[in-house]
C-alpha cells in the first residue's frame, strides 16, 4: 500500500515502465520510497463518508 500521491504516483511509474519493457530481461528492480505513509492517514480523514 502506498500513500495516494507521491508514493502511488511513483511506484506506478515503476509498473509502466516495467510493463512497457524500460528494464532488461532477468534484472532486478530497487524501488526505493523515502516515505510518504503519514499521508495515508489524512487521506482516509477526507474520505471518510465514501
């Protein structure tokens, strides 16, 4: 799970990119996230009702 902005917006990039073939085959991937969670929660705040 990933917080809906940077981290959501980020770790898609990294799908598109591998689902478009940006990597060589059998190469290992390092998807390194600084953090972003402490948005989850306000997230969920202004979401409440639906």
């Amino acid at each position: 799970m990933t917080d809906p902005v940077y981290g959501g917006k980020s770790i898609q990039g990294v799908i598109d990119l591998t689902r478009k073939g940006s990597f060589p085959k059998g190469v290992t991937v390092l998807y390194a996230h600084p953090g972003g969670a402490p948005a989850l929660n306000g997230h969920s705040y202004f979401n409440k009702d639906g």
